[in-house]
C-alpha cells in the first residue's frame, strides 16, 4: 500500500521545517536553522537601501552575529501548498528588535519539506 498524505499533514511537515528556522532564530545559532534550508538555498532583502543577497549561509552568519531573538514574536500568515511546492509568508516581530515580513519557497525532496528561497522585507 502506498501512504497518501492530505494537505493537512503537508502543512505540519512544512510548519515543523518552519520551527527549525524560528527556533535557530531564538537561539541566535545559525547552524540550528541550516536543516530547515537546501544547501543551495538563497536569500534576498534589503537592509536600508542596500541589497542583502547571496548564498543562504549569509542568513545564518548574519543571524550568528545578531545574537538571541528570546522575544521573538511569530505568525504564519499564509501557507500555500500545491503539490511538491509550497510558499510561506511569515510575519517576526521583535527580532532583537527588528521586524520582518518572510516568504519562503519550499520544495518536497523525496519524503522531505526544504526552503529553497527565502526573501524578506526589514520594517522600518
């Protein structure tokens, strides 16, 4: 017999991948995250008017530098799914101060949930 998974059950598996991001986030510990990401993952945003882009290793050095986000406040705002893509739309309040709004491309490899993009908009 072949295991059927319902949507609902896609949307834990990508929720848990999302928890490794937060959690790495709270813990101020890029390597923590780095599971939740695809080796060749990439980032995109803009800190004031400069492009933060590149390899995504450039999130978790930064996240190293940053420090703990304890208070870090979350909200999945939306996840759409359709078959072996999904995009999240994540909204972080008090990241060491900061505010953030995240979307995330995720894709399935195999049995596995994986970002594969991540572009993020800083608030003022």
């Amino acid at each position: 017999m072949t295991k059927v998974s319902t949507d609902a059950q896609e949307r834990e598996n990508i929720v848990k991948v999302l928890e490794r991001y937060v959690d790495g986030a709270r813990s101020g510990r890029g390597n923590e995250m780095k599971s939740a990401f695809h080796e060749d993952a990439t980032i995109f945003g803009y800190i004031g008017d400069d492009l933060f882009a590149g390899p995504i290793q450039k999130l978790f050095d930064w996240n190293d530098q940053n420090g703990a986000a304890k208070d870090l406040k979350v909200d999945i705002a939306s996840i759409d799914l359709n078959g072996t893509i999904a995009t999240v739309r994540l909204e972080l309040d008090n990241w060491t101060g900061y505010r953030f709004t995240d979307l995330f491309t995720l894709l399935k490899i195999g049995d596995d949930w994986t970002i594969v993009n991540k572009v993020f908009h800083l608030h003022a």
